[in-house]
C-alpha cells in the first residue's frame, strides 16, 4: 500500500498541536481538548462554521511537492469532489485530513479545533471515517465483522472480560453486530454477511469498506474513489449509496473520484487539483466550463467518460 | 503472510463443541487405559506441550501477523520462573507457580514485543532474535537461576495437585492435558472475541485498523504477552512434565524455529492448526526412523536420521508454504469435505 512505511513512522513521532481557531462547535468536542489543555486560541470566523476547513497545507515527499497551500472549506452535509489527474495530491489530501500523513505547513480545522496533524487513533471519535483507494479490508474477518470493526472505537470491555464473557463484552457485541447488520442491509450487502472479505469481488470489496466507514455513522465521510475500477452499472450504484448515505446519516462527505460524469452529477462543490495546487474551487457547471480546468484535466478525461457511458450502455 | 482460514463448509456440520468434546472425552477416558508409557513418554507429552506454544505462537503470528522467532526464549522463561517460584515461595500450589510463571513469560514478551511498534516483518523477526539469545544467555550467566546447580541441568519438582501425586507417566500426562485444554479454550475464546478480531484487523491492515480506533499499539503488545504466557506455560509442562528436567540448552533457537514450522504446517491463524502441527512435528522423526530402520537397516543411524529429516522437514515446509498455505488443516477441511459430499451423494 502507498501510505506504509515513512508515513507510520512520521505519524508516531509526530507530536498533535491542535489549536482552537473557530466558533460554533458542540460542546462535548470542545471540553474533551480543553480537558487536556490542548486549546489554546480563538478566532471569530463569520457565516455558517465549516466543518472540515484546511488551510495553507503544504506537504511534500523528498523533492516531490505533493500538496502546495491547499486551502479548502468543506460546509455541514454538502458532498465535496477533489478531482484533478493522476498524482495531482488528492490522496495526500485525504491522507491529510485522516491524519495519516503529517503536513510540512498549514493547518486542519476539524469541528473548529485546528491541528498540525490530525491525531489518527481519535479520528473515529471526531466522528471521521475514510475508505482507501486500494483495498483495506480485513481479508481474513467476516464481512459483518468487517463492518462491525468500523465500531472498533467505541469498545470498553477488555479482554479478559471478553474471554470470559462477563461485564459489557456480550452488550457491546450484540449491538454492534446490530448496527452493522443495519448498514449491510441499506448497502445491499446481507447476502455475503458471512462470507471473508477477501474472497468478493472487487466492486463488493469497495462497498464493504464504504460499509465499515458508514457503520460509526460518522459526520465526516472521506472517499478515495470509491468507485474506481467498477463497471458503469456498479459505478451509478455506488453514487446512489453515496448520496443515499448523505441523507440518511446527514453525513459530510469528501469524495474523489475519476469519473467526471458521475462527480459532476453527485457533487455540490468541486476543487480541482494539479501538480498538488488547486487551480479551481466552485460549482460543477462552473467547473466544467472553466478553461483551465478544461485545459489540465478535463480534455483527457471527458474520453474516459464517453468510454465509460459506452461500457454502461453495452452493460444494459 | 497469507493466513486466511478456510471457508466453512457448506455441507452439514455438527455443532462446533461436539468434536472437541469428543476428542477431550478419549484423552481423558480411554487414551490412559490402552497408551503404553511409550506413547505418553515420547508421544503426548512431547505433543501437548508443542502444541500449547503452536497456540501461543499462533495468536501472535498468525493472528496479530507479528513474525518472532523467539518463542523457545519464552518457553524457557516459563520453565525456570515456574521452578524458581516452587522452590523459593513457602507454600505456593503448583498451579500458582505455573501462573506467575506465565506472568513472567508475559512481560518478557511485553518488553521483546516493544520493537514491533516500529518494526515489522523480517525486521521484526531479526529483533525477537534478541529475546532468544538474552534469555539463553542470562539463565546460563547467572547460576541463581538454577539454583547454583554445577552442571545448570536442575531437576523438576514432583508434580502434584492439592496433595494427588501425578508422577507416573500418566499423572503427568493428565496433568499436562488438562493444562492444555484449559489453556486452548481460553485462547479459542480470546481469537472469537473483539480482541481476537482487532488482532486479525491489525494483521491485515494496520493503517486501516488505526483509522477505525481500533488501539494498535495495545493490542500488538497485548498479543506478546498473552502468547508469551502461553509460551511460557508450555516451557513449564515441557520441563516439567516432559523431559523432567531444565536446563537452559534445551530452549534453544532450534527450538523456536520448531515452534514456528509447527503453525506454518498445521495452519496460520487456527487453533487447530498447532495440534496438526506439532503432531507431524512430534511424530514424523519417529515414523522416519522405524521407516529408515527397516528399509536400509544399520546404515541408518542417528547421524543419517538427523539429517534426513532435516531435509524432509525443510522440503516439507517449502511444499506447505506454496502448495498449502494455509496448512494442514486447511488440506484436512478439504479431505472431509469431499468425503462428506461423497457420503452424501451416495
Ligand atoms: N508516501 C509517499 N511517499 C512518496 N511519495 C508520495 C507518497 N504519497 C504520495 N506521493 C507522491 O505525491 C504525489 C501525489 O500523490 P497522490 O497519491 O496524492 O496523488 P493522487 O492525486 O491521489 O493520484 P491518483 O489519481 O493516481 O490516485 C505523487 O507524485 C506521489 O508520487
Ligand atoms: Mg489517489
């Protein structure tokens, strides 16, 4: 996988340095970081407070500049497209946001608390979730149990009350088995409940983790194409989860993702990423309309999508 | 490493306990009635402890998917804490000192497992060699372990429990059963519980472990220490129950390396698979040598049976490793099926 090795290692020794820098945010949030002394400054910020909003990020890999003063805001409930060609930085970005890689420069304001690096073993806690753009299942659990860990964080029994069966571990058990049968059946899912993850096919896969990320019904949700590598049909599918899941769990979602014309129907706000700067920020029709969007990635990738809608009416 | 289990057969099956119900009942009911003290002295008691560390290999190994190469260390730990405790602690039952030898076993695993944080695979594997050799090279270097014995060979203590002599070869084995089975429930329990699952996550994806919550670091170092108190215990019934004797030599890296081809055989990431193990293990230089005996008669001695089954061994695991991965009870869960079906069918 490409977030191994120097990432992890840069994610331990990393130290979190989260600041407070908007207003607006619950309670329960707040008081956890001030509890630990973590907050330390307040900024007025006017009109309705973002969600996720990065600012200034800067991130790059030896001589490879991956990401380069990003800024972008991300409002409460709205569906977010990052496009941009291939090693654009729109992994980086996700990989910022989720906290698996720390930035050279900049900030993320998650709920209004800022951090150099977002602390990845608490993300679930700050009610984020992400799905990766390989693979990341757990090929030798269930599919329940997949699903089931995306409830990993809020287990409290431990292990020898497990092992013995006594205390919370049985409650616990029972109701995340009950939540993730929930999410399997709203992702149309129930049918391979128990088979091992890794043993689906490759669309199944990817909507196994969009399960385990949903399952903690979490406020922010990240995408890293989720639909990357499915036919026309499993892709329009995918975007109807997605949308689905939005207005269910009122979600926020990040999502990346290739296919233009999919992007441009799902998304309310679309940045554009190249060569790790963003060189667009807007509507999709104004996206889809602007010249240098046009000029840097969409004359390649509107063949893909007349490709695409080929395949999807061949596959009909 | 791939370690994943075998799909459940679609086949009807009885109820998971009934097998190891079964199996439990023959050991204790009938196994002592007809075993000759050959099959206890050279067969099961060389056969359970093997298979209590396969356990305790496996949580780690094949479950958390941390490689060590330590586990004759831990196994030794276990021996010669255990006999400390008996012969220094006035008036602590055996089975206390079989605990708090599992106890110190742990932590030593605690401490060897702290550079799985940051090292993985091969490296790891390298760095648990310091486990083997630390602990071989304290037990040898400081003779209070041994009681300031000349030679370092200390004798176990008497087995028994709340005053019942188990000294007999099939004392010893109940004695030795009945701490394998209680300690493979446990871990049976432990690998089906939340734990048992976060060890599995952490194996196959760490970094999407970590982003779910699940708390990596604790549950690396919680996978050392209970598979170094298994470990550790199985050192105890090897010593004790076993070879009757403990000495520091007998825990070496040939040992470790053992236990290792034990789960690779048998099955990574199964329970099952460590019995399966350390039986091939335990039973194949005996096969081979009344094999080679017969065949080519005094040509084959010591010498020869040693290194032929070097290399039978060594072929025997390249073979598993790309025809098998999963081991031997994977290829058994197959054989079943197929006969299940074929009964069926009929
Ligand atoms: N862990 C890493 N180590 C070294 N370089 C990296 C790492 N992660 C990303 N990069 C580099 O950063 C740049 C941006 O990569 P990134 O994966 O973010 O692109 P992307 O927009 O997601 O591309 P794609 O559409 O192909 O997924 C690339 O040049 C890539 O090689
Ligand atoms: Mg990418």
């Amino acid at each position: 996988m490409a977030l191994s090795g120097s990432a992890l290692g840069l994610m331990e020794a990393s130290v979190y340095a989260p600041e407070v820098f908007a207003r607006g945010l619950p309670a329960s949030l707040l008081s956890g970081e001030q509890a630990e002394g973590r907050a330390v400054s307040v900024e007025p910020v006017a009109g309705p407070a973002p969600l996720l909003s990065l600012q200034g990020i800067g991130l790059s890999f030896g001589g490879v500049v991956a990401l380069a003063d990003i800024d972008l805001s991300v409002n409460p409930g709205e569906i977010r497209a990052i496009i941009g060609p291939n090693g654009a930085g729109k992994s980086s970005l996700i990989n910022v946001i989720s906290g698996v890689y720390r930035p050279d420069r900049g900030h993320i304001g998650l709920h209004g608390i800022g951090y150099a690096q977002v602390p990845t073993q608490r993300l679930a806690r700050l009610g984020v979730a992400r799905t990766f753009q390989n693979l990341a299942l757990f090929k030798g659990l269930s599919v329940l149990d997949n699903v089931a860990a995306g409830l990993a964080y809020k287990v409290r029994s431990n292990f020898a009350g497990q092992v013995l069966g006594i205390g919370r571990s049985r409650e616990e058990r029972r109701d995340s088995l009950n939540r993730a049968d929930q999410i399997l059946d709203f992702l149309d899912l129930a049918a391979v409940r128990d088979r091992l993850a890794g043993t689906l096919p490759y669309g199944l896969q990817k909507r196994v983790e969009l399960a385990r990320a949903l399952v903690a019904e979490p406020r922010l949700l990240l995408l890293d194409e989720p639909m990357a590598g499915m036919t026309a049909n499993e892709k329009s599918e995918m975007a109807a989860f997605v949308r689905a899941a939005r207005d269910r769990f009122a979600t926020t979602v990040v999502l990346i993702e290739h296919d233009v014309g999919v992007v441009m129907g799902l998304s309310d706000r679309i940045a554009v990423l190249d060569y790790g700067r963003k060189i667009a920020d807007a509507t999709p029709d104004e996206v889809r309309n602007d010249p240098r969007v046009i000029d840097a990635y969409l004359g390649v990738a509107s063949d893909n999508e007349a490709l695409s809608r080929n395949e999807g009416r061949a596959g009909i | 490493m791939a370690a994943i289990p075998a799909e459940f057969s679609s086949a009807p099956v009885l109820p998971k306990w009934v097998v190891p119900v079964l199996l439990l009942a023959f050991a204790y009911g009938v196994v002592p009635l007809i075993g000759s003290s050959y099959l206890f002295e050279a067969i099961l008691l060389p056969f359970l402890a093997l298979s209590l560390a396969g356990v305790g290999l496996n949580i780690l190994t094949g479950y958390a998917g941390q490689v060590s190469l330590g586990s004759a260390a831990f196994m030794a730990a276990g021996a010669f804490a255990a006999y400390n405790f008996n012969l220094r602690v006035e008036g602590l039952p055996l089975i206390g000192s079989i605990f708090l030898a599992g106890i110190v076993a742990a932590a030593i695993g605690i401490v060897f497992g702290l550079p799985s944080l940051r090292l993985r695979g091969f490296y790891l594997a390298v760095s648990t060699l310091a486990a083997q050799f630390f602990v071989q090279w304290a037990l040898t270097k400081f003779s209070w372990f041994s009681n300031d014995s000349a030679s370092g060979v200390i004798d176990a203590p008497r087995l028994s429990i709340s005053g019942f002599a188990l000294d007999g070869a099939v004392g010893r084995y109940f004695f030795a059963l009945t701490i394998v089975a209680v300690l493979t429930f446990l871990a049976h329990r432990l690998v089906s519980s939340q734990t048992g699952r976060n060890l599995i996550a952490v194996r196959d994806n760490e970094t999407a472990a970590r982003i779910i919550g699940i708390p990596v670091l604790k549950t690396k170092l919680l996978a050392f220490a209970i598979s170094s108190f298994i470990i550790g215990v199985a050192g105890v019934i090897w010593a004790f129950a076993y070879l009757r004797t403990v000495e520091p030599a007998g825990f070496n890296l040939d040992r470790s390396f053992q236990i290792l081809f034990i789960i690779i055989i048998g099955g990574l990431a199964s329970i099952r698979g460590a019995f399966f193990g350390a039986a091939l293990i335990v039973v194949f230089p005996l096969a081979l040598s009344r094999l080679g005996g017969f065949l080519l008669g005094d040509v084959f001695d010591s010498g020869v049976l040693d290194m032929s089954q070097r290399i039978v061994l060594g072929a025997l695991i390249i073979l598993f490793l790309i025809l098998e991965p999963d081991g031997l009870v994977a290829l058994w869960d197959r054989i079943r099926r197929r006969l299940l079906l074929a009964w069926q069918t009929t």
